[in-house]
C-alpha cells in the first residue's frame, strides 16, 4: 500500500526559512515575542544584581570625590563638600591673640621693566597676556569701587573659595564688596570667577605655598622650598594659568615658603612680569613677600587680621569688632576670612550694621591704589 509521504520531500531549513519570510505577519509576532523575552530577562537579572553593584559604584565615585564638591546630582540630591581638602590654614601665633595689629601701607616706588614670560609649552590653558601698552591685569580686572569718601575703609577677602558652588552663591549674595580668592584647583573654575564678577566683586588667586607645619597639606602642584629653580616656576605659571580675570594673588598658607627669600623671588618676578598685586596673607612675621613685592615694583598690602581662626560664630563677630577699631585707627583695614557656613553668617549679621555706622568696603586693588604709584 502506497505510503502517504510517498512522492514528497522532507521540509528542509531553506524550505521553513522561506514559507517564514512568505508571512509578514509571522515576522511580526517573532519579533515581538524575542524583544519581549529579552526586556523580561534584562529586568529580571537588574534586580538581582543592580541595586548592589550600583551602591558600590557609589561608594568608589563618593570616596574619590570627597575634597571637592560633586558638580552633578547623585542620587537625586547634590553633594558639597564645602571646606578645602587642605583645611589647614597655617595661621600665624599672632592670629590667636588679642593684638590688633597697625596697617602698613605699601610704599610707592616706581614700576621696573620685566619682560613678559611665555607659558610653559605644556600648560594648555590660558594664555598670558603680554602687558606692553595695556593696563596691568591688576587695575585692567580690578571691582568698580565706590567713590572713596572720607570714611574708613575696609576690604573684606575670603580665601580658599572655589570648592563649593552653593558657597560661591552665598558669598556673592552677602550685602558687600568682597575680594573673593580662588584656589586654582578648584573645579569649574572660570564659570565660578565669572559669576563673581558679574555680582561686582573683586577676584584674587590663592597661591598654594608650603606651610611650617609638615603635617599640613597646601594642595596640587603648591610652591615648596625643596624644589629646583625650573620646577618651581613650571608650578608658578600653571597656577598662574588655572583661570583669568584676577587682579592678584595672595599666599595660601605659606609660612615656611614665604620666610624663603630666594624662591619667593623667583615667583615674585613671574607675577610682577603679568602685572598683578599682591596680597601678603602674613602666615608667619617672617614673609619676604611684601619686601620682595614692593621692590619689584608691584602694588602690595599686607593682611591685617583673620576674623575666623575660631570658627565659631560669636568668635568672628568679636573679630570683626576688631576690624572696625583697625579701620577707624588707620583709615583702612584688610581682614581675611573663610568660606565657612560660620563666616558667611557673621558677616551677613555685621555687613549692613558696618555700613550705618559709616565704613564703606572696597577691593583689595582700591587699598593699593591708595598708595602705589606706577
């Protein structure tokens, strides 16, 4: 009896293949079905292993951004970490006792001669500016201040700013002029120099220079003692370059570098060079800065007094007390602060009652313009 598959041929691959293609509609269903098992399984092997390696992925992305702030939302909420990584800020003896120290102004002398320095050719950042017939970068960036009336004068400066964006807001919302000092390892930098400035205040650079203290870290690519003439000023300029729009530079920390004569000078005439001034923060009563500033030819002040070695809020009122008698006694007076959550309100409280009782604020580069002639 003849079989029923006699005279046909088994399906072959090739022959399902093409009656598959025939269907559009079967082409259709096919791939809804793979698309469907493989978000099933992708959901499936998420949940039992996402949750635990993103919170590690966290934990490694938060523990090497720990100095500075994350400039990104993580997990929905925006982290800050307001201080600087190198928080030590090398204050002098002098800073934690009752003195007010006088003023001392910067004596006018004539401006020397100093060729322009080329960047290092392995910096790629900004471009020094050759000085020739343009003003010097510390009047050319210098904060519009008000008409210097017969009133004591007091210029308020904040170191170690630039880590926390939130804290850059809330300083350029206090009701003052301020002379805000960035650190030049700061993220972000330029946007953050920018909005200070828009706000009307004056923009400094905070030198990281080494401390007495060998426990204490100043940061990135900081001016040592130690090292070669080359080195020494490849770190200068680098620093030097992190961003624009300053009129000058004062020492971040520095006790140890700033007592050296010798590598003081060599940053000196890098900086002298771009035409800035300089602000002798006056970590040790040993600095040559100021000296070596002067001789040179370059607009120079010295601090006064630190209003925030104790940083406790009733602690920088009193000194801030002190900073109205300097003022009153000499006409003008410099006073430098931090960033601190503490700081910020103090001188929130103190700036408006400063300015009834009739002192004005100004920039750092209006005290030199005072006496700097050049």
């Amino acid at each position: 009896m003849p079989s029923r598959n006699m005279g046909k041929s088994k399906p072959t691959l090739l022959s399902w293949a093409s009656r598959v293609t025939e269907a559009p509609a079967r082409i259709a269903i096919l791939c809804v079905a793979v698309l469907f098992i493989s978000v099933s399984g992708g959901i499936l092997i998420g949940k039992l292993f996402g949750p635990q390696s993103q919170e590690i992925e966290l934990q490694v992305v938060n523990a090497l951004a720990m100095p500075i702030e994350a400039e990104k939302p993580v997990a929905a909420t925006r982290v800050f970490v307001p201080e600087s990584p190198y928080a030590y800020n090398d204050y002098p003896v002098e800073a934690r006792t009752e003195e007010i120290p006088l003023v001392t102004a910067a004596l006018p002398i004539e401006r020397e001669a100093v060729e322009t320095m080329k960047p290092d050719p392995v910096i790629e950042t900004l471009a020094v500016e050759k000085l020739t017939s343009e003003q010097p970068a510390w009047k050319r960036y210098a904060a519009l201040a008000p008409p210097l009336q017969d009133k004591p004068l007091i210029a308020i400066v904040i170191d170690d700013v630039g880590l926390s964006h939130q804290r850059v807001e809330e300083l350029n919302a206090l009701p003052a002029l301020l002379t805000l000092a960035y650190l030049p390892y700061a993220p972000s930098l330029q946007r953050k120099v920018e909005l200070t400035r828009r706000e009307g205040n004056e923009v400094m650079l905070h030198l990281p220079m080494e401390p007495s203290s060998p426990d204490a870290d100043p940061g990135p690519d900081a001016l040592l003692t130690g090292l070669d003439i080359e080195e020494l000023r490849r770190r200068t300029i680098r620093n030097l370059d992190s961003f624009s729009g300053y009129v000058g530079v004062n020492n971040h920390m520095g006790s140890r570098f700033t007592a050296d004569g010798e590598a003081m000078a060599v940053v000196m005439d890098i900086m002298a060079a771009r035409g800035l001034l300089f602000l002798d923060s006056k970590t040790t009563s040993a600095s040559t800065g100021y000296r070596l500033a002067v001789e040179r030819g370059m607009p120079s002040v010295k601090r006064d007094i630190f209003i925030d070695h104790v940083i406790e809020d009733e602690a920088i009122l009193k000194q801030l007390a002190k900073v109205e008698v300097i003022a009153e006694r000499s006409g003008v007076a410099i006073a430098i602060g931090h960033p601190h959550p503490a700081t910020i309100r103090a001188l929130k409280k103190w700036l408006p009652e400063a300015k009834k009782k009739g002192f004005l604020f100004v920039p750092v580069s209006a005290v030199t313009a005072l006496t700097f002639k050049g």
